[in-house]
C-alpha cells in the first residue's frame, strides 16, 4: 500500500496484514515499507474549473439567446420567416443548452465523486457505481445497493439525465398563433333621424306631415321580421374580424301590464259574437290621424296597447281571459354591440335611459332656433313619428272567429279579422284552426308580451342604420387575419430556470471538492491507474477469491500523489 511520508517527497510502499488477526495487530508505524517514486497526476485543474464555469455560463447565455430571438419573433407574420429556419433554431438552441450544462453538471460530478471517495470508506461495489456515474446502469446498481454517500452523486445524475427534457418543453414555448387585435377608427352606419334625406314620407311639403311612404313601410316591415345583423355588411377596414359599439338616439317603447279595469276584451263562447275577439290592438298614431299644414305632430301621445283571451281545444270555444300591455313611444338613448368576422355577424342593442314620451303637438317653428336646427329638428320629428306609426300599424286590429265557420255552416279557415302585418303577430301569438268541427286555438308564444315587443322595436332601430346614410367614426378592435409567431414567455422560462437552478449549487459542490482536494481529477482509466498503482495492493487483492470480500476502500490523494488503502475485510486470506 502506497503512504505519503510527511518528512519527504517520497512515497512508501506498506506490507499489509494477511489474516485477520494480524490486521487487528497492524501498526503502519512498525511495519516494513520500500520507498518507491511517487506517482504525479496531470494538473488540469483551470481546465476542470473552466469547464464548470464555461458550460453554465454557456448555457445561461443560450438561454437569454433563446428568450431574445423569440422576443423578437413575437407577433411576426409567419410569413416574413422560413417555418422550417425558425423552428429548428428554437430547437437547436434548446438541445445545446442541454448539453452544455450536462457537460458542466458532469465536470462538476467528476470531482464530487472524487472527493466522496477521499473522505468516505465505501464499499468496492457502491465504488463501482460512483465512478461510472452518471450512467443509467449506475444509477441502477446505486438504487439496487445503497450507499448514503451516494445520495449527491445519484440526484446529481437524475438531473443530468432529465436534461434531455428540456430540449422538448422548451420548443413549445414558441407556437403559431392569430395576430393580436388592433383598435382602429372606422365608418359605420348609425341612426339620426336629424339628418338624412326625409324618405319616411310619400311627399314631404314644407313641414307638413303626411301620408308613410311605401319604401319607408317595406323597410321597417321586413326588419321586424328578421334578426338585426341580417341588415348589416361588415364595414370597410373592419379586417377578417373586428368588433365595436355605438351609441345613438332614437325612439323606444315602454311597456307595462295592463290592470283587470283596463282590460275590455269578453271571454266566453265564441260562437257569439259578443265573444268573438281573441286579439284587440289599438294606437293613438293609426289610422294616421290628420294634420293641419305646417304640423308634424298630433296632440295625443304616442301608445299602443295591445290585449289577448286565450283559446284552446280543451275550452271547447270557450276564451279564457288573458292579458294585455300598454305601451308608450319614448325617446332613449341606445347602446349597440356589433361583432364581425368573415363567416359570423352578431348584433345586439339595448336601452341605455329613457327621455321624455312622444306626442303632444310639438312644433319646431314654434321655436326661436335658427333655420338649420329648425331643419334638424323637423326631419326628426317626422322620421319617428313615421317610424312608430308603421311599427303601430302592423299590430293595429281584431282577431276573432267566423259564427259561420264555428257551426259547420261553411267551410274556410275560422279566423276573422286582421292586424296590419299577420307574420309579424305571429311571431308573439300562436293561433289556428280547422275547418268543418269547430276547433280553434289562440295563445302568447312569448312568456313576457311587453318585453318582446320592446326587444322587436330595439332591434328595429339597430337593423334601420344600414339604410340610412348618416355614419359615425367609432374606435374598433379589429384582427386582420393574420398568422404570426407567438412567444409564451413563462413557458420558456419554466423550463430554463428549474435546470439552472438545479444545476448551480452542483456547480458550486464542483469548485468546492477542487479546493478540498488539492487538484481537479480526471474522469479518465489513466487517472484511476495512478491512483490505485500498487504492488502491495495488488498481491491483496489476488488472494481474495471475490472483490465484495473486499469490504470498504476510501482513496487519498493529494496534490503530488494519490493513496489507497484498504480497510478491514470480512475474513483472512
């Protein structure tokens, strides 16, 4: 056995015992030693602390690299940049970030192991594992045969093989995604009725009101038969998608639930006629009363009011009471929602705050304004007046059933009566009946009849704008359909700062077992000869039949020369 004489710098050569009770009598101080040259191992000890140093730095630096190219890439068009370039360079930076601190991680190991085996009498079996750490195998054989100073090495290795992990998260953090919404200002339709040519009525003399046009009728008919958006084309510079809101005036309707005073329609055996009605509506804009020239308004407010008695086969034509709401025409304030994208529109408004009730003889030449808001203020007034009028007209009227019908004296469908647009009514009312046994049936669709008709009359202001030419600048969020880089910056980071914070305090144990050992060590057979060369050693280890009989071993080397010496085995040779 090789042992370092503290007086010189030569190294002796020490007999060891060859029974087991001579080596319980063994005296390193009496025994015979041969001096022998000592055995000087390679310095590389500012490669080793270069290495750890230089492949953290390296990696740390990758992975600022890695963070700013994808920084940069962030929101690009994908098309500015080759797809196959940029994702091998995400990837490539990832895989050399791995190697590099595995390949620090594994210097710093080198040494570690190195100083465990100085300071620990282990086992030659748990030795066998720590040098060919960090290998799978070893990791095995350490988990099979444990050995507690083991324990930093083997979580080292863990770590160094879960490297490989990070070259496939880190990737991800970079992925193909719909460019970021922009806002922008555009044109859209909106609803003044101050402005605008004056098409609402058939002839327009001076400020006189007078008869609806048929256009203007047509247009607000068929928007109370259809969803808003269906009016509606996506605006100029709206992009592949966008969305915005406006805000207009107009008028509205307010309504409430008639009382059982107000009620006046006769439920009962509709086969007479004092019974007959199941639908009565009545406003004070239709029939459009008359006007004296140089008027637009009528002396009573604008209403509609609306009752109904339910009817059904198990009544045997008996109507049952129903209800009824009375509504008043008010001017609102409006806000509209819009969304657009090239396949979908949604559009949707509602009643901000109510102003004051319409009707009641207003004039504007009664005013002391100037011509221009004199204008303004005439154009609205007839244009809502016209408006609420036509929305009145199409609800305007009686429903009932035919006496004739009822008694099977003819055969035609058994309704009677007519509401001035039918398609609209129903859409809040269900009715039917057959010919020839008298069957009928009439009843709301709609749970609340108040709200429905002021969601219908909303919708009617919203679908009015396309056909209007008053516009408004609004601030939009649009997308312009583009396909850019996307950068998820905390998944990057997920990834890189657990690896490097793991990899730091092995680092830091590497530099650290190079001051305690006096040299770096080498991962090499070369370093591992030098250290157990030994005629002495292996003339022991020759007359033991197994190694495990070999039981514990601990290496010592200093700056000049390396020792091993053998502890005690479990039997004598």
């Amino acid at each position: 056995m090789l042992l370092k004489d503290s007086g010189s710098d030569q190294t002796v050569a020490l007999t060891l015992p060859s029974s087991e009770a001579q080596w319980e009598k063994f005296n390193p101080s009496t025994s015979s030693i041969n001096t022998q040259s000592n055995p000087v191992f390679p310095n590389d000890t500012k490669i080793s602390v270069a290495s750890i140093l230089g492949g953290f730095g390296m990696a740390l630096a990758l992975c600022v690299l890695h963070h700013l190219l994808l920084s940069y890439l962030h929101g690009q068009n994908i098309d500015h940049f080759s797809q196959f370039w940029i994702k091998n360079a995400s990837n490539g930076f990832a895989s050399v970030f791995s190697v590099c601190l595995a390949f620090s991680m594994h210097c710093a190991l080198t040494q570690v192991k190195w100083r465990i085996a100085r300071k620990n009498p282990i086992p030659l079996g748990c030795l066998d594992s720590l040098f060919a750490m960090p290998s799978p195998l070893a990791l095995l054989g350490s988990f099979l045969s444990p050995c507690r100073p083991l324990f930093f090495p083997i979580l080292t290795s863990i770590i160094i093989q879960a490297l490989l992990i990070v070259g496939i998260l880190a990737p991800n953090a970079l992925e193909i995604a719909p460019s970021t919404p922009v806002t922008r200002n555009i044109q859209v339709p909106t609803l003044d009725f101050s402005k605008g040519p004056l098409t609402s009525l058939t002839m327009a003399l001076g400020v006189s009101y007078t008869n609806v046009s048929s256009s203007w009728e047509q247009i607000i008919n068929m928007i109370t038969l259809n969803p808003p958006e269906v009016n509606w084309e996506m605006p100029r510079k709206c992009g592949a998608a966008c969305s915005f809101q406006i805000e207009y005036q107009a008028p509205s309707l307010d309504c409430r639930d008639i009382g059982p005073e107000e009620y006046v329609l006769s439920p009962g055996n509709i086969m007479d006629k004092d019974h007959a009605w199941v639908y009565q509506a009545n406003s004070t804009l239709y029939p459009s009363p008359a006007v004296s020239r140089g008027e637009w308004d009528i002396g009573q407010k604008y209403d509609l009011s609306i009752q109904y008695a339910n009817l059904s086969d198990e009544n045997m034509l008996h109507s049952q009471r129903g209800g009824g709401v009375y509504c008043h025409f008010r001017n609102a304030t409006y806000t509209a929602s819009f969304d657009f994208t090239s396949s979908y529109q949604r559009a949707k408004t509602s009643i901000v705050s109510y102003g004051s009730i319409l009707g009641g003889r207003h004039d504007c030449l009664t005013y002391d304004l100037p011509s221009d808001e004199q204008d303004a203020c005439m154009k609205n007034g007839i244009n809502t007046r016209a408006t609420c009028q036509v929305f009145a007209a199409a609800f305007q009227g009686y429903i009932g059933y035919d006496e004739a019908v009822m008694s099977g004296e003819i055969h035609s469908p058994g309704f009677v009566g007519m509401a001035g647009n039918m398609a609209l009514v129903q859409t809040m009312f269900h009715y039917a009946s057959i010919s020839g046994p008298p069957f009928g049936e009439f009843e709301p669709l709609v749970p609340d009849l108040g709200k429905a008709l002021v969601d219908t009359f909303s919708n009617l202001t919203l679908g009015l704008m396309p056909h209007r030419t008053e516009k408004t600048t609004v601030t939009a969020l649009v997308w312009d359909g583009e396909q850019v880089w996307g950068y998820t910056v905390w998944l990057l980071w997920a990834v890189y700062a657990p690896a490097l914070l793991l990899a730091l305090p092995v680092m830091i144990a590497g530099l650290f077992s190079i001051r305690s050992n006096g040299v770096a060590m080498e991962d090499s057979f070369s370093t591992f000869l030098l250290a157990t060369r030994n005629p002495e050693l292996d003339h022991v280890c020759a007359k033991v039949a197994e190694p495990k009989r070999l039981q514990h071993v601990r290496l010592l080397y200093q700056r000049k020369g390396t020792f091993m010496v053998e502890s005690k085995r479990e039997s004598s040779d």
